[in-house]
C-alpha cells in the first residue's frame, strides 16, 4: 500500500454563504492522502496531477456555500474514480479571518 498526498494545493475560486463570498473569489488551499494498491507490475498507477487538476476544477465550476459540502462532493467523486483507501481531505480558507485560519477536515 502506498500513500499519495498532495499538500497546500492553493487557487481562488467562490466559496462561502456570506454574500461578498458569493461574488468574490478567495484564497483555498487544499491537503489531502490517500492510500491505494500498487502493482508494479502491470504499472497501475494513480496519476496525482489528474487528482489536484480534478479538485481545482472542481471546486472552481461548483461553488460551493460549505466547505463540508465541498468536501462530501470530493469524497465521493474520488472514490468513484479511484480505487484508494484511507481518504483524508482537508480544505482550508486562509484570509476570511484576520486573526486565524478557517478549515474542514475528513
């Protein structure tokens, strides 16, 4: 078993339910691992770049309000396209506070 993780993954997209969310976009960096079987044998690979394009776009097309939303959504799509195990995301809002860092995890 091996484990991919794909850290501080950072764009701007609409995220949030406050009403300036909704039309500006803001900072997110998302952190994720997972865990899959690898067989290097037959080369069966799971391609981490197809992964964070996948959550970058994804979050950008979807605007999502929640976070958790956000994070539901990814969850499920990865598994459905991937065989991994162990799944943790992460997603993080670092300017809509001050003072502190906002985030959801799995």
């Amino acid at each position: 078993m091996l484990k991919i993780n794909i850290e501080n993954l950072t764009f701007s997209c609409i995220i949030g339910i406050l009403d300036f969310e909704r039309t500006n976009e803001q900072r997110v960096v998302i952190n994720l691992s997972f865990e899959y079987f690898y067989n290097d044998k037959s080369k069966d690979f799971i391609d981490y770049s197809e992964v964070a394009n996948f959550l970058e776009t994804s979050m950008k097309e979807r605007k999502f309000e929640l976070i958790e939303d956000a994070i539901l959504f990814l969850r499920k799509s990865l598994k459905q396209s991937y065989k991994i195990e162990k799944l943790w995301i992460k997603i993080s809002k670092p300017d809509i506070m001050n003072n502190c860092i906002v985030s959801v995890e799995e």
